[in-house]
C-alpha cells in the first residue's frame, strides 16, 4: 500500500461546543468543548488513520496555537510533518443551539504567508512526497500564497508521483478551473462550489456528471468526483460516470465531512481499488462524519457499517 501525504495550508485548532439556545445580547455559557486538530488536510488524514491506512500530515504552522495543533495530532495517531511558518496558526469554533439544532460555525482567516513561506512550503513538499504515492492537498490556500499553488504543489512532487488529489475552494479552485496546465489526477468540488464555476444551479445528476466530464475535457484533471449534498457524490473520468447514493443519517455536524471524503477516497485508490468502490468508501465516510458530534469526523467501525447502504452505480 502505498503511502500518502495530506497538505494543509491552513490549519486550525477546532473547538465545538453547544448551548441551550443562542440568543444575542447575553452572556451565553457553554457546555465544555470538543478540542481537534482541523483543515482540510489535516482532516483527511484523520479520517486516514482511523480508516486503517498509513499517513503524514504536512501542516503549515506558526506559535503556541501551531504547537497545540501538533500536540493533538499526537494524540490522533498521525504523523505530522511541521513546517514553521510566520504567525500565528489560526482558531475555529462551533457552537450547536440544542433548541433548534441548528451548527453556527466561526472561522477566523489564516495569517498572510509570504515568498519565503511558500519556498519553503514547496520544498517541505517536494522532499516528503511518497514516491509513485498519492498527494493529498485539502482545504483552503493561505493569504499569502499565488493563486496557482495547487500547480506549484503538482510540479513540486513530479520527481516523485504525478498522483495530486486537490480539494480546494475560492481563488485558487478559480484558477485551477480557468487556467489548469497539466491535469491534476483528482479533483474534488461540492455542489455549491461546482455551481458557482458553471454559473446555474445542476438540478440532476447528469447535470453535475456532464460539468465534471467537461472540466476533463478541458485539462483541469483526469478525475472528477462532485458532491450533490445529502443526495450523494458523482465521480467522472472521460470514459467513466458513477454515481453513488448516500445513507441516511441524522445530521449532528457537517464539519470535516467532506475532509473525511476526501481522506477515504484517497486510501482506497492508494489500494488499488476500483473507481466507484473508492466513491463508495468516500460517500460513506462522509456520512459517517455527518452523523458524528462536532469535530469528531467518525468513530471505529462507522464508516463500515454504512458502506454496505452506499450504492454506487454507472450513469
């Protein structure tokens, strides 16, 4: 099995918590907190160990918060590899009203990163990419760095492997889509971020399956996979279209879902197995995430036991 390397960017120490009802104006006093180590990639390698496989987590990382990150990825059981970067590793925080259900998610901004920071990010990269392994970058680009970053990250493992899944989103999604160069082997967008590039809402599946082949046809990756919300996911090549269904699960915390999507899908390619079993493990981790509290993504044996209800089938 091959190994695989998460990249994350920008990274956060997530905390979720809940309250009766969130009211303004009070002070409002809320239950203890859930303490986790977040971003995208660093996610995504959660949802990698727990899963069974073999990971390490590069993650961008500055001051007492970037410590602490580091400290719960020991817990977690992931290997990290730390780049110290300028400022100051950034906070999340969730809270959940118990009266309505409803999640309120807070999200501060990552400090500016510089010219030296991405020399040294892309030479970090560069020598811990796994050789004919698979590269995981998940989660948003920090300020700071160009908009092509994904493609730097691309020509930065070639040496190794040419095995980059990319899961990001605004500018840089933005400029991979307009201006791909040399296809990226997986590409991951959810719906709102698929309908925002193609300008209209995609009311079906042969909608979303259509804009992901087109986005092929275009050089952008050489696989597709979109989410299509509690529906499921889609997953395209230019002679492939699979769509698997998702489980119903009652939803607890839509945080890190698509995180442990990605992470799952990921392992299972670095097995070696078929396209729409990968989509299957990803949709299913997904769910499994979804119906976990705060920023717990999953416990053991959730994401097996709702395999079996994802459903993935040729379009």
């Amino acid at each position: 099995m091959s190994r695989i390397l998460t990249i994350t960017l920008n990274p956060a120490v997530d905390l979720a918590t809940s309250i009766d009802r969130v009211v303004a104006g009070p002070k409002l006093y809320c239950k203890a907190p859930r303490v986790d180590p977040g971003g995208g990639g660093v996610n995504a390698a959660r949802a990698i160990r727990k899963l069974g496989g073999e990971v390490s987590a590069l993650v961008a990382v500055g001051g007492a918060m970037g410590e602490q990150l580091l400290q719960l990825l020991v817990v977690e059981d992931v290997l990290a590899v730390a780049v110290h970067v300028r400022g100051e590793t950034r906070q999340s925080f969730a809270v959940t009203d118990e009266t309505t259900g409803e999640q309120f998610r807070f999200s501060v901004p990552g400090e500016t990163m510089g010219s030296a920071d991405a020399a040294q990010l892309l030479s970090a990269i560069a020598q811990a990419a796994p050789r004919d392994g698979y590269v995981v970058l998940s989660g948003g680009v920090t300020p700071g760095l160009a908009d092509d970053f994904p493609q730097q990250v691309l020509e930065a493992i070639a040496p190794r492997t040419d095995r980059l899944v990319v899961d990001t989103s605004k500018a840089a999604l933005a400029h991979l889509l307009a201006a791909p160069g040399k296809p990226v082997h997986v590409l991951r967008l959810d719906q709102r971020e698929a309908e925002q590039a193609v300008g209209h809402e995609l009311a079906s599946v042969a909608e979303s399956l259509a804009f992901a082949q087109d986005l092929i046809a275009h050089g952008v990756a050489q696989i597709v996979v979109g989410g299509r919300g509690a529906e499921g996911s889609v997953l395209a090549t230019r002679d492939q279209r699979v769509f698997c269904r998702a489980p119903y699960v009652e939803v607890q915390s839509k945080i890190g879902a698509g995180d442990a999507f990605t992470g799952a899908l990921s392992l299972a390619l670095s097995r070696s197995e078929a396209l729409d079993q990968a989509l299957r493990w990803g949709v299913a981790a997904a769910s499994a995430a979804v119906g976990s509290e705060g920023t717990a993504l999953f416990g053991h044996g959730e994401v097996e036991a709702l395999l079996p209800q994802c459903e993935a089938q040729d379009v």
